[in-house]
C-alpha cells in the first residue's frame, strides 16, 4: 500500500494577475458586487451578474484593442 503524501501549500507562488483578472474586481466594484464576492466568494454570484461582468470584461478588451489598433 501507498500513502497518500500531501503536498505543503508554503511552496506555491502567488500568481500575477492577468487583464481578465484586474478587469474582473474593478467591474464587481463598480457593480457593488464586492460585498457579495467577499462574503461567498465568486461562485456565490448568479449567472446574471457573473454573465454581466464577464460581458462588460469583453467589451473592455474589444475598445482597449480599438484604441491600441487605431494608434
């Protein structure tokens, strides 16, 4: 038989935040969302506002590449 050997946390490194990332936690505040996310975490949001920031992030990205495309 086998143990199972559990792996220490300590040895993870933090990883840096993406655009979607930094793009997410600015749109749940300015939706007042925080509140929320930070008593339940984000899978305590229901698909209309978890839908409503993953649509706000898209058109963010699509006029962040308009405005990068039109330099």
């Amino acid at each position: 038989m086998t143990k199972n050997i559990k792996k220490s946390n300590k040895s993870k490194k933090k990883k840096e935040p993406t655009l979607e990332d930094i793009l997410k936690y600015e749109i749940a505040e300015e939706l007042g969302l925080m509140d929320k996310i930070e008593k339940v975490g984000w899978g305590g949001l229901t698909a209309k506002e978890s839908g409503r920031i993953g649509g706000l992030i898209t058109v963010r990205k699509r006029e962040m590449m308009k405005k990068k495309d039109n330099k």
